[in-house]
C-alpha cells in the first residue's frame, strides 16, 4: 500500500466518525471536551458556528452521529452525542453578545429567502453577517418552519425555538411574516440579487381508499394535524386514534393524540418493526408512553356510518423475497382485520409542491418533482435562484437543511461577487500536539467503563396531560459530565514518524485494541489480513507508514482506536504523538472577504 | 510508566484459545518499566506463547529475583501465582516450589546481573539438577534497575553510555547452560517475535531445564552508538541458525521445507518441534557441535539466536530423586508427618 497521505483534510476527519458523519461537520468531540470540563459557552458557541441551533437539534436531531460513533463499534453504545448539545445549551450564560453582528459596512446586495425554516434562516445567517441584507419570507406568522409548526411542543418548547430563530437572525437578517410568496416571477422582479429557496416538502401525502371522502371528518392528513396542534387551532381528538405510518410523522402524530385525549392509539404499519422508518428511540418512547404499533398490515378501507367514521379495514401481509430476490409484502390469506376508531391519522410520507413557481421562470424540475440542482452549489437552473433543504432533496431533516444553508450562502456569496459558485474554498485544517509531559496530554485520556446514560423523561401521568409539557428533562448535571466523559477524543489523533522509530514493539504491546503492527507491505487486501488483528471493516482506513529500519511498514486499523494515546506514551523515541486533529469549514465570506 | 490502566476494551475479533481466552487474559499490571524497554517485549511474548499453548492461567507460577527484569512477571499473567525473590536467588526459590508442588508449570524469570553476577552459582545448580522449568533471561548487559552499571554479560570493548569500555570477558549464558546441563537451551532477541514466541513455547512444552538467554536492549542505558545490546546492533549482528514451529494438537503447519533442511523433534507431551535448518548441518541435539557453531559466530563477531541446543531425553530433578507423583499439598498430614515410630524406624535402618 501508498504510505497515507495524512495531510489530506479528509484523511484524520475521518478518524472522527461523528464530525465526519454530521451533515454540518459539527466538531462534537471539541465540544464535548467543553462540557466536561464545565465550559457551556464554548460547548455552545461551537456548535451555533457549525449548526445554528444547538438547543433545538440538542432535542430534536436524527443523529447521524451517533451509528456513526467510534464507541458502538466497541460492543457498547454510541455517546449520546446529540443530547450533550442540549445540556450545553440548557446551561449556557447570556452569549447573546458573543454572536456576530451585521457589520455596518453593508455590500449593497439583496437576497430573497421563501420560508423561514432552518436552511433559510442558516442562509440568512451566514450571509447577513458578512454584510448582505436578507428577507426572510414565510406565510407563517413566526420564523422556524418545520420545527415550530409540526414538532410536536413536548419535544421542542416554543421558548427554545424563539431563542435560537432569534440568534440566527440577530447578525442582522428579516423576517417577514406572514406573507407567502404566490409567485417566483413577481420575487425575481423585485431586484434581489439572489433568491434562496427553502420553502420545505409541504405536502402530507393522503390515503386513496374507500370510505376516504364520506369519512373526510375523522380523516386527517398527518402534518396538517400537528401543525394545527402547534398553532393551538386543534386541542382535541377522539379516544380511539389510529395512526397509518412507520415514520417519525407517525410517531408524533400518535404521541400528540394521547395528549389530546387519545387513550387507545395505535399506529398501523405496513412494514414489520425493524423495518420502520422512525428512528428507533422514537418508536421506544411512543411505546413507553402507551402507543400500540401494529405490523404488517395494510389499510384497505375506512368504515363508516353515514359520515361517521367507525374504524379501518386491513389486509394482513408478510415479508418475502420475489423471484429477483427483493422483499416484498405478499397477503398471507388470512381474513382482514377491522381495527375501530374515532379518528384516522395519515402519516404515509410527504411531498414537495411548488405551485407558485411558474413553469417558464427558468427553473427547471426533474421528473421526481424536485429542482434540477448542482448537488455541491445548490444552484438551479436559473443561475440567481438556489434550493435547499426539503426543497433541494425531498424530506429529511434539520441538521441537513442547515448544511445545504451553508453551502448554498457560500455559493450566494460567490454568484453576488462574480464568480464560479463551483470554485469551492477549502477547508483549513490543523494538527497540534497534545502532550504536556512524559505521560501527561492535554486532553482527558483515561477511558471510561460507564455505559450509556439514558436521559431522564417526565413520568406519563404527567407528561400526558399536556401537550406542551416537554417529556425530556434533559440529563443532570452528574450524568452529563459522567457522559460527557464517555468520549473517546477521536479528534485527537495519533500521528507516526517512521525515521524516529526503533522498532521496539511497545506501542504493539500495549495498544488494548491491537490497533498496530510492523509487517511487510502488501496490498491493501493482503495487509487488512496480515494485522495483528485482522482489519475487516473496509469502511474505516488503515494508516500506513513509510518504510521503518527493517524496511517493514507500521500498519495502524483506526477502527477500534480508543485515542487513549497508551502507544504514545509507551513510545521511548516520541515516533507516536497524540496531535489533536481540527477542520475548519469555510462558511460564506470567509475567503476574499476583503474585497467585499 | 504510565499512569493509565489498560482499558479493558478489546478487539471483538480477537481469537480465543481452547480454554476460551484471549490473549488479553494473560495480561497482568501496567508496567512501570521505561517506556520502550526489551523487558516488556519479552513480557508480551511470555503473554503471547501461553495463550497460544492454552495453558491454564491459575497453573503457572511465575517466579523471580531482583532486577527491572524480574519485575516483569508482574506485569504478565495476573491470574499467576507470583513469588518476587531476593537478587539472584529465584532459582532456589522455583527448585523448592517445583518439589513441593510438581504439577505447576514454572516460569523463572531473572536478569543478566539476577543470573549471572549475583546468582551464578544459583543458577549453575539450577541447571544441572535438571530442575522442570522455563528459565528466561532478559539480558541488556546491564544492571538497569540500579542506573547501568555494565553486568557480567557485557561484552568486552562495548560503550557505557558515559563512553568507558567493558575490560571484563564476557559470560556467555547459553554456553553456560549448556555445559551445565540444561537440556533446552536458546537465545533469541525481545525485537523478534517471530522467533521468540515458538521458542517460548517450545520450551514449555519441554521437560527439564529449558534456558532461553533474550537479548533485550534497555532504552535507557544500554541502547546508544557503541554498545553491543542496543536495538541497531543486535539487527545488524543477529545470526538465526533456525527457526521453528512448536505443532501442537491443534495448529497445523505452514511453511513446507525440503527434506534434509528438516528437523522434526517430539516431545514428551506428543507435540512436535519443526525446526527450518537455516545454518546447514547444524543438529541441535548435538552439543559439541553447538559449542563450536557458538563459537565460529563468537569469533566472527556475530549473535547466534534460534534453538542451540536440545535433548529432549534428558531426567528431570524428580526423577533424580525419585519423589513421590503427587504434589505435597495432595498429601496427607500421616503421610507427610508420619510421626515419630516412622522415624525410629527410618535411623534404625541407617545404623
Ligand atoms: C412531524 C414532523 C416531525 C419532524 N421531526 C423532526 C425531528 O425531530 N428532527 C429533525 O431533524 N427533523 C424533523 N422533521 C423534519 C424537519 O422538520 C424538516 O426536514 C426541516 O424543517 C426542513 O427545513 P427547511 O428549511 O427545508 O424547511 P421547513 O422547515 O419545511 O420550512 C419551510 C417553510 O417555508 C414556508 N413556505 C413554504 N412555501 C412558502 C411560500 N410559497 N412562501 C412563503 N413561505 C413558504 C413554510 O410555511 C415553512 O415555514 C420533522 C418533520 C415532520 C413533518
Ligand atoms: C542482595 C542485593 N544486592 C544488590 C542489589 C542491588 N540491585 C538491585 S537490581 C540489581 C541489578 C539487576 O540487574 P539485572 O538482573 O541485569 O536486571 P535489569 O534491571 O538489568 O533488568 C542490583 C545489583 C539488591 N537489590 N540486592
Ligand atoms: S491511541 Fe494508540 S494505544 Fe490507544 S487504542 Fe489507539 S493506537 Fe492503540
Ligand atoms: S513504541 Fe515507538 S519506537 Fe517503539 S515500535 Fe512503537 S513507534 Fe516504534
Ligand atoms: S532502566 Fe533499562 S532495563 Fe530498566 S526499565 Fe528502563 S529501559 Fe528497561
Ligand atoms: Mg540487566
């Protein structure tokens, strides 16, 4: 194999599985360290740069960090990555005056943004704060979007999300409420220099079947629902509830109605459990709260008596593969199944809608529906309007929408000044030693037996009777240090010197995770078999060193490395340093911002 | 020395052995050693050769003298009975243990001062009794524990780390052993594993007094420009006249060698020692012919390591003396105290 080229940015980010994994590339190693030594602030601060909203997302994210997370690959659980950012945000001091404000030099340039969720506020806070001024438009009467119409308020509490939609707007962007844009042409006349996009997937998809239209009533279209729960316009259900989804829509829909006087709710699912779409904590506390979930059944008909409705119809199926080998649901033969009820949820997914954008503005839409986007500018085919979020991709997530804002306002900041949005700037990384003494780093190296803390939730009785009582209460103080200090320090690298070596073999002997070893080269296939212990997962790297005296190489699997920095310390020539690994991602303006 | 516990972490792929361990059960403590140190390879190999044999933890006594050497068992085994002895005198401690209880399998671990200053005659007695063990020495040339001082294995005309010369001859320990008596007998080097962990189980798997000298350079004071025990000149002078593998029920083998190349020895316990003749000629079981293949490499300046020397017949202390099958601690209060007529009886018979 090539020695490894660790001066690539991509290589030792990597190496921290969860920085790598987050859309935002949000440091949570750095942060996590602020936590346990007490530092809220700069535990908050970091993650605002990266993510926009720390409490929020410190609540509500879907955490691709955490499958992702070093620690689950050890035969244990991921660190409860995303709650952390909560315990920073919940214990912060005032940082309102830390954050950036517009600068009083403006560029004279306008940018338009539809919606006002977390892709346009990103955008708006990115580019407000390098100088553009920006308008946020939303037909809603309050900025948030998505996370403060259909999260549900015993997940997200409203003063979280006012708090943070306020940060982001502080460096200066607008927000103009409740004016929905009826038309892209009208916009692109008012002389903005660019228009953003980030109005959303705003469709609940509906269930076509009979008895759909007389029972019309009782038949509610999932995220219309809870966003009339949000806006306090529904504040009550029947008592009998089904839910028709695997989603997390499904999973809020069916924790909403038992706050709303729901007592039997049962979420029916064509799909089997592991199968479904919701994520698995979500699903584990829709159950804890009470929630049935039915597998393997598909609606077929809502009952009803005249406009009434009385229940629903369903075939039972069963997974099984097809002739090519794909699962598929296949109906086992069995009667139908007829499950009562007072009301019917539809939480079957969700779909993008751009009636108001004319179909000759210039933007071009691909047969799915969605823009014809560059997948890195987010530029569309119309070179002054750009996507992003639900609009860009179709439905995912928040953390995901915040990253295409930065992306997408680097690329406005590029187009605004003339130049190629595909030209991207580069990451600035760095790598500093962290040793102290003989056996002494600057970072906690010890590494902790404690297994995954769960975090403590409001009991039922209490937590049903209000929709807008938040059932997490957030870790304590205890926990979120003994958490905190479940973290491995990914970002903390060890880095090799193959002239300092002498080939001792004790950074070997005493690595817990026979991470190392000094064996001829080979090809890659070759060397992951010749490892002292044999490295079989190809996703992680293995990091490869020039030739050593005996002209064999050092062989490192990052895989399973616990970063506790033993081969360093163990080392008698200093050949392995522990250097903490940083990545700086360019956010609009950071380069060439002088010539604004 | 680092201030850190191990972590437990383990690879989840790690093979296990018969007895279901993995080698990370034959650890034992942190070691304080410098960071580096030959000792702790060697430690690491002794770890690596039981795991692989399946030899029971709780079976093993691993005992020692005075020296940083000999407080690495410390530092291996930690499910070992241990016994930390004064300097130079493990030898005596084991050949006690070994009488009392013949069923453990003995481990003495000692340094080249430990061994051949302050306990040569010790461990000359050791030898020639026939005593049933593994006798490792971690040789550096040095007394690291008390700063450096040359030992007696120094070679003369090497470097002090202040630059003063060895004047004295040096004690060649595996010849030593061999005209002593020792019936497995080789030397190897703590950078080589590949050689050093079959060598360790081979002589597990030997009966009698099996000596391995470990060429094992201390970072700290022996490892400089001018020092024959340092890491560099032992790679560039290290001659290995064999290698082997130990073919025990289990394992099978790897690497086919011609004929005539071949030497195959068995063991009393039905395993199988491979040997790949890398010298020509050289017969292991022939010990005038390992005097003069250690001296000829003596001569050219050059370290001879593999397998020197075996006689895989050779009696053991036990048999010597003739004592009874079954350790002490088995025995009951009458037969191991007779009492006072069995006495009588015993001084008549001598009158
Ligand atoms: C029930 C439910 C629960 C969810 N839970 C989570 C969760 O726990 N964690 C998570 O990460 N994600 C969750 N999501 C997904 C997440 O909310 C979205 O992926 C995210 O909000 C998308 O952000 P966005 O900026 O693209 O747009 P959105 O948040 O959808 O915001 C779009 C905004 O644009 C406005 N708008 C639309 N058209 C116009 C127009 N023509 N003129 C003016 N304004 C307009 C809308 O009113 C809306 O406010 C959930 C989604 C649903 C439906
Ligand atoms: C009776 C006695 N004499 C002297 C000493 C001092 N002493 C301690 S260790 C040592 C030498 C150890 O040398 P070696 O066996 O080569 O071990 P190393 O530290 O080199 O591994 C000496 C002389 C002692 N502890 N006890
Ligand atoms: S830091 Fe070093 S000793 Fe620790 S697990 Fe990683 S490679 Fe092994
Ligand atoms: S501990 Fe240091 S000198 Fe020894 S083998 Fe490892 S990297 Fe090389
Ligand atoms: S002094 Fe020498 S022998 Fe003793 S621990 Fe240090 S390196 Fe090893
Ligand atoms: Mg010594």
């Amino acid at each position: 194999m090539q020695a490894t080229d660790i001066s690539h940015p991509d290589y030792f980010h990597k190496v921290v599985d969860c920085q790598w994994a987050c859309p935002a590339h949000t440091p949570v190693p750095e942060y996590i360290r602020r936590i346990a030594d007490g530092d809220n602030d700069g535990a908050y601060l970091i993650n605002w740069e990266s993510n926009v909203f720390p409490g929020i997302l410190g609540r509500t994210c879907d955490r691709p960090c955490e499958p992702a997370c070093r620690r689950g690959r050890l035969q244990e659980e991921p660190v409860a990555i995303c709650r952390l950012k909560r315990v920073a945000a919940d214990r912060k001091s005032d940082i309102a005056d830390r954050l950036p404000k517009a600068p009083s030099a403006r560029n004279g340039k306008r940018v338009g943004c539809i919606g006002a969720g977390p892709a346009s506020l990103t955008v708006a806070r990115d580019l407000a704060a390098i100088g553009y001024d920006v308008a946020v438009f939303d037909s809603d009467s309050q900025a948030g979007g998505m996370m403060r119409s259909q999260i549900p308020k015993f997940r997200l509490p409203d003063e979280v999300i006012d708090e943070e939609v306020g940060y982001a707007l502080s460096t200066g962007g607008a927000f103009v409420a409740s004016s929905r844009v009826e038309s892209l042409k009208a916009m692109l006349a008012e002389g903005f220099d660019a228009i953003f996009v980030g109005c959303g997937a705003p469709r609940g998809r509906d269930l076509d079947a009979p008895g759909r239209r007389e029972a019309a009533k009782n038949i509610h279209i999932g995220i219309d629902w809870l966003a009339s729960v949000s806006f306090g316009h529904t504040h009550s259900i029947g008592r009998r509830v089904v839910v028709l989804g695997g989603g997390n829509t499904a999973m809020d829909c069916c924790r909403t109605s038992l706050r709303l006087g729901g007592c039997d709710v049962k979420v029916v699912v064509r799909s089997g459990f592991a199968e479904m779409k919701a994520s698995a904590w979500e699903k584990e506390d829709a159950m804890h709260e009470g929630v049935a979930i039915l597998n393997f059944l598909v609606p077929k008909a809502f009952t009803h008596q005249r406009d009434r409705l009385t229940g629903v119809i369903f075939e039972k199926v069963t997974a099984e593969k097809d002739d090519r080998g794909r699962r598929i649901l296949a109906p086992t033969g069995e009667p139908d199944v007829h499950i009562e009820c007072d009301d019917v949820l539809v939480a079957v997914g969700q779909e993008n809608a751009f009636p108001w954008i004319e179909s000759d503005s210039g933007v071009a839409f691909g047969k799915n529906g969605l823009p014809s986007i560059d997948p890195v500018t987010f530029q569309s085919s119309l070179p002054s309007v750009f996507f992003g979020g639900d609009a860009a991709l179709g439905p995912k997530n928040i953390i995901t929408a915040v990253a295409h804002g930065h992306e997408a306002a680097i690329s406005i900041d590029a187009f605004c000044r003339g130049e190629d949005p595909r030209v991207r700037p580069a990451p600035m990384t760095n790598l500093v030693s962290q040793k102290m003494g003989l056996h002494e780093w600057s970072y906690d190296n010890a590494i902790t037996l404690d297994r995954r803390f769960a975090v403590p939730h409001v009991e039922n009785t209490k937590a049903l009777k209000n929709v807008k009582t938040e059932v997490e209460l957030g870790f304590t103080d205890e926990q979120a240090l003994a958490e905190a200090r479940r973290c491995l320090n990914c970002d903390v690298q060890t880095v090799f010197s193959a002239p300092a070596c002498i080939e001792c073999d004790a950074c070997v002997d005493i690595c817990p995770l026979d991470c190392i070893s000094f064996v001829p080269n080979a090809p890659e296939e070759e060397l992951r078999r010749s490892l002292n212990a044999p490295a079989l997962n190809l996703t992680q790297a293995i990091y490869v060193s020039e030739p050593v005296k005996t002209g064999r190489i050092m062989a490192k699997d990052e895989d399973l490395c616990l970063h506790c920095g033993l081969c360093a310390e163990r080392c008698p020539t200093g050949a392995w340093d522990m250097r903490k690994f940083t990545i700086e991602f360019p956010r609009a303006g950071h380069t060439c911002q002088s010539t604004l | 020395m680092s201030y850190l516990a191990k972590p437990k972490f383990q690879h989840p792929s790690l093979e296990v052995n018969a007895l279901g361990f993995t080698h990370r059960d034959y650890e034992g403590s942190m070691s304080t050693l410098c960071a580096g140190c030959g000792h702790d390879s060697i430690s690491a190999a002794i770890v690596r050769a039981c795991f692989e044999l399946s030899l029971p933890p709780h079976r093993i006594a691993k005992l020692s003298g005075i020296g940083c050497s000999s407080k690495t068992p410390t530092y291996m085994l930690g499910q070992s009975h241990g016994f930390n002895s004064v300097h130079g005198r493990m030898p005596s401690v084991l050949t006690g243990a070994n009488l009392a209880n013949r069923d453990l399998i003995y481990l003495g671990v000692s340094g080249d001062g430990d061994t051949a200053s302050i306990g040569l005659g010790q461990f000359a007695h050791a030898m020639r009794r026939g005593v049933n063990m593994v006798y490792i020495v971690e040789n550096n040339g040095v007394y690291g524990l008390t700063k450096g001082q040359f030992s007696a294995t120094a070679d003369r005309g090497s470097k002090s780390k202040k630059g003063v010369d060895a004047t004295d001859e040096p004690i060649d320990l595996v010849a030593l052993a061999i005209q002593l008596g020792a019936s497995f007998v080789a030397r190897s080097f703590s950078g080589d594993k590949a050689q050093l962990v079959p060598l360790i189980k081979a002589a597990f798997e030997h009966r009698g007094a099996a000596f391995i000298d470990v060429i094992s350079p201390c970072v700290t004071f022996n490892n400089h420009a001018g020092s024959t025990k340092s890491f560099d000149y032992v790679r560039e002078h290290n001659i290995a006249v064999n290698a082997l593998d130990v073919i025990t029920g289990r394992s099978t083998i790897e690497v086919d060698y011609a004929e005539g190349d071949r030497q195959d020895v068995l063991m009393h316990d039905g395993s199988t020692i491979r040997l790949h003749k890398l010298e020509a000629g050289l017969d292991v079981s022939d010990r005038s012919a390992a005097f003069g293949m250690l001296e000829r490499h003596r001569f050219a300046g050059e370290i001879a390591t593999g397998l020197v020397y075996l006689n895989e017949g050779a009696r053991e202390l036990h048999e010597s003396l003739d004592t009874t099958h079954r350790p002490l601690n088995e025995l009951g209060q009458e037969v191991l105290c007779p009492g006072s007529k069995a006495l009588q009886a015993i001084n008549a018979s001598l009158r």
